[in-house]
C-alpha cells in the first residue's frame, strides 16, 4: 500500500480539526453577544462544529490504524484499494453534510445533525474499513496485543451504536419520547465509548513504540482494563438520562457499572508513582509530550465523569455546562492530544521530517498555550454549570435571569477559546507543513 | 491471558449486551405518560422539531444545546404555556430565529410540546437524597 493514504486521513482530520475548533469559537460568542454574526445562525454553527471537530477524531484514528497496522502489527492490509474508496466516500460525505448545514437542512438529531439519509454513506464506508481490518487481523500470527483487541472492538461497537442511533426512524421508537430518549443516549453513550476505543488503542500503540516495550499490550492488566472499559461502554451510559422516567433498573445498571471505573482512577494514580521518573526522562519526545499530557486529562475526567455519575450530583449538574466540561474534557483533552501525538508520531514516520529548532519551539510554545486555556476553558465551564445547577434547582431563577449571572463567566471561556485555537494552530502548522513538502517531493520524483 | 480466555470474556460481555439492549428497548421504557397526547399532529410536530434543528438550542430533559431554555414543562410553566409559545415561534426573539412557519406547522409543534409537558418532569427541583448517592423524586 503507498504510505500516503494514512497521512491523508490524518492531515485532513487535522484541517478538519483546526476549521471546527474556528466554528466552536464562532459559536461560543454568539452564546455571549447575542448580535454577533447574525448571518450565520447559532442552529449551523453548532453542528459545523460538532460534525467537524467529530471527523477529525475519525480521521486520524483510521488514518492511524491504517498505516499501523500495514506496517507495525505484524501483518499486511488486506486491500489497499479500500482505504481509496473509503478516504474518497468520507469526503463527498463530508463536503454534502456542511452543504446541508449551511443550506439549514438537517436531521435534528444530537451529534448527527444531518438528514438521515446521509448515514448511508457513513455506514457503508465504515463497512470498507471494518472488512479490511479484520482481514488483515486475523492473518496474524499469535495473540493480538489489546490494542487490536480495542481497535476490533471501536470498529464493531461503531457499527452496532451507528445503527441504534438510528432507531427513531422506527415509530416504535420515535413516538415514545422516553423510548426514544433513553435508546438515542444509550447510543451515543456507546459509540463515544467505542471511539474511544480507537484512540485509546492508538494511545496504547504509539506508547508501546516510543517505549520499544509490546510487553505493556499483553499484559494481564492491561486487558483487565480494556474489559473494564468495554463493559463501562456496554453498560455505563445512563449518567445522561438520570432524569428520564425509565424504569428504576436501566439508570441503577449504569450508576453500578459507573463506579468500577474507580478502579481505572486507583490505576492510573498507581502507574504515575512508578512511571514518574520515566516521563521526565523522556518528556522531549514530543509524541510522548502529549501522551503524557492526555493522561494528566484522562484523570481529571474521570474524576469529573465519576462525579456527575452519582445521581446526587447529577441532578444539579445534568442539562448545565458541567456536561459539557465533561465533553470537550474528553474530546479536546483526551482524544485530540492522543490523536495529535498519533499524528506527530505518523507524519515523523512516514516523511522523514526533522522539524527545524524553530518548529520545535513553536510546538512546544504551542503545547502550553494549548493545555493552559483548555484548563482555563475547562474550570470556566464547570463553574457556569455549578452556577446554573444551583440557580435552577436552589433559587428556581427563571432562564433570563441565569444566562445574565453566568454571562461574564462565558465571556472568559469564550476569550479561553482563541487560546486553544492559537495553541493548535502553532502545533499543527508544522505537520501540515512537512506533509505538504513531502507530498511535493513526491509529485517531483513522480514526474 | 491466553487467547481463548480474553475471546471468551468478549462473547460473555457481548451476549448481556444484546439482553440488555432489548429489554431497555421493551420493558425498560414502556412506561409514558403522556400516551395519549402523542397524536398524529403531535408525531409531525416532532418530525418539525427535528427538521428546524430546534435542538441545538433546546433540551429535552436537559439534553440538547444550551442556548435556549428547556422546553420540557414550557407548557404547563406558569406565565408561560401554550399561547405564550406560538407567539415566539411567530416572532421569533433577539437569540431564536424566525422559522417563518406556517399556522399549521406550529399547530403541530404545539401539539408536541404538550405530548412533552406529560411525559415527566424537567429539570427536577423537588426531590430527597438518599444515602446511597440515588434521588427520590417528590
């Protein structure tokens, strides 16, 4: 297979991923200046966002596994036509939902906010990627370390959780509103937790080659934790539905299965004690950087995400920016910094780039500035939702009366924004940079 | 862990999805109180709210954008109800646009909202903490 069609998966998500971040800041000010930008309504921006900065993380994670597991997992792809098809499909897919988006046609739903109809698509170049994967996989010789086990498990679970997000189209579903409400985030529950599962692995797999240890993927704790994890994503999802009169059982599963992920905490508090040393060593590799970074995330997370699982809490966090600290925690935090890592990781490899002192500087400058008003934008939420749980359940102000007390607090977090925009723009620039002087050179020989 | 153990504790995992999953899909949410108002108007309505993308600015049961308010009880909130709703949906505010809908469209949407309004109760302000982290609704 050429090299190229992983690195084109992984910079069109990092493109993808600088123009969402761009439409979040978009977003994030009309929220405080309610004239801003009327031409382009709130109703667009927002899925622009979603859909972008979502296509991002699936770009690079496939991107990643393509060319992973061609050259790295002792194995060769089965079909090096498929991932054409497959980057080709998602483009034009791509390119029809923003059309839709700015054209205000849409499907209404939470995260697919697109028609319907362009889940055809999605689906079958999902099926592309999924046949080429277990092909290849299952050529390989001995046990597959647990990061094929997650990739396998992201690839299934997207697929199940896709389809099941679409079982609204079935009136059985649609008519009942806690019917429909309970399946759409059990859904979503699951598929953010299957890809996950993808970046995790991805995490798992650049860790084990920077580290040059595959003992670490074999480990019987490491499968512990990925059972746990695939249960957490099978059974874990109803911290978002506390508040929706299903029966008493389905939340109870959940805020049982939530708690195991203590154990995960407890882990990871373990394996800092003894990899400390380890990380100072080795902090200047930048993959690692960040690896290192999305660790320090996936704890506060966690935390957070074990927090608003206790119904207790959840009642007054529930529907408020806590939630949404819990999602751009995860998905900023924790998915993009593993995918950036993944892609520092891939783009070295593949091009043979050795960024210059500059480039260094500017991504490790970049790193900071990025990490710092992610934390910023991060506390700013959590605030504004503990502000408005209290202010809706305690006070009972009416909407009006909140949006204007939490306002300023808005304001910073939209200004906190810019900053992780800039901070992304200097890491990014550099890769996309090698990829484009490696690409020309190619173009070069070529002809 | 050999392989056979790991393949073994997946099919496990897999199987009480599938169980799960379909009693979530039954007995799980059979109950819904508002039955009766989910009428044909008020099934198109909720094809309209999908259609207009009201979502990204309001939550059912607090899922959704944040931008509006939720609109789960709007119906039955004091001051609030159901003429004080087709007005907006007329108007439109300085934050909510002007859909431009026609009478019929909002008929139906209305017709929605108060299908929503009997399902349950949004955001919940009357409840008791019990010791185990859970909450009783009042």
């Amino acid at each position: 297979m050429k090299k190229e069609i992983g690195i084109l998966f992984v910079s069109l998500g990092l493109i993808a991923l600088l123009i969402g971040i761009f439409f979040g800041c978009l977003g994030a000010f009309q929220f405080v200046y309610p004239d801003f930008l009327k031409e382009i309504s709130f109703v667009k921006i927002r899925p622009l966002h979603v859909s972008l900065v979502v296509a991002w993380i699936f770009l690079c994670s496939i991107g990643g596994i393509y060319y992973y597991i061609n050259y790295y997992c002792e194995t060769k792809l089965w079909s090096a036509r498929l991932p054409k098809i497959h980057l080709w499909i998602f483009v034009l897919t791509g390119v029809l939902i923003l059309v839709c988006y700015f054209m205000g046609r849409f499907g209404g739903r939470e995260y697919w906010e697109f028609p319907a109809i362009l889940s055809i698509p999605i689906f079958i170049s999902w099926m592309l990627f999924g046949i080429n994967y277990f092909k290849s996989a299952f050529k390989k010789a001995g046990n597959w370390p647990v990061y094929m086990w997650m990739w396998a498990t992201g690839i299934v679970f997207f697929f199940i959780t896709f389809s099941e997000s679409y079982l609204w189209l079935a009136p059985y579903f649609r008519n009942n509103l806690i019917r429909d409400l309970t399946v759409q985030w059990k859904a979503y529950g699951a598929l953010v937790g299957s890809w996950n599962m993808l970046v995790y692995g991805t995490a798992l797999f650049v860790m084990t080659r920077i580290i040059g240890d595959e003992k670490i993927a074999q480990s019987r704790l490491a499968f512990f934790m990925y059972f746990l994890g695939f249960a957490n994503l099978l059974f874990g999802w109803a911290h978002h539905i506390y508040i929706v009169p299903s029966a008493i059982w389905v939340r109870m599963v959940s805020y049982f299965m939530s708690m195991t992920e203590l154990l995960i905490l407890g882990k990871i508090i373990w394996s800092w004690k003894n990899s400390l040393s380890e990380a100072k060593r080795n902090f200047h590799i930048l993959p690692y950087r960040f690896i290192v970074a999305s660790d320090v995330w996936v704890f506060l997370n966690l935390a957070l995400a074990l927090a608003i699982s206790v119904p207790a809490i959840n009642i007054y966090t529930h529907g408020t920016h806590v939630t949404v600290a819990h999602a751009m925690g995860s998905t900023i935090g924790i998915n993009t910094i593993i995918l950036l890592a993944s892609a520092f990781f891939l783009i070295t490899d593949i091009t043979k780039h050795e960024f210059t002192r500059t480039q260094k500087i500017l991504i490790k400058i970049g790193f900071w500035i990025f990490n710092f008003y992610l934390m910023v934008f991060w506390v700013c939420l959590i605030i504004a939702g503990i502000e408005k749980g209290i202010l809706v359940i305690d006070d009972k102000l009416s909407f009006q009366e909140i949006m204007t007390q939490i306002n300023p607090i808005l304001t910073v977090l939209a200004f906190s924004g810019i900053g992780i925009f800039i901070g992304l723009i200097l890491i990014v620039y550099p890769m996309l940079i090698a990829v484009y002087n490696y690409l020309m050179k190619k173009e070069k020989v070529q002809s | 862990m050999s392989t056979s153990t790991r393949r073994f504790i997946f099919w496990i995992l897999i199987v009480l999805f599938f169980i799960h999953s379909l009693l979530v899909f039954t007995i799980g949410t059979d109950e819904d109180n508002g039955k009766n108002l989910m009428t044909e108007e008020a099934q198109i309505g909720k094809l309209l709210f999908q259609k207009y993308n009201c979502t990204a600015c309001h939550q059912l049961y607090g899922l959704g954008g944040y931008m509006g308010p939720d609109l789960t009880n709007m119906i039955s909130s004091p001051g609030k109800g159901e003429i004080y709703a087709r007005t907006l949906l007329q108007t439109g505010t300085q934050r909510m646009p002007n859909f431009h809908l026609t009478e019929e469209e909002i008929n139906s949407m209305v017709a929605y909202l108060k299908y929503v309004d009997k399902t349950g109760i949004s955001p919940v302000k009357k409840f008791k903490i019990n010791f185990d982290g859970t909450i009783s609704q009042k």
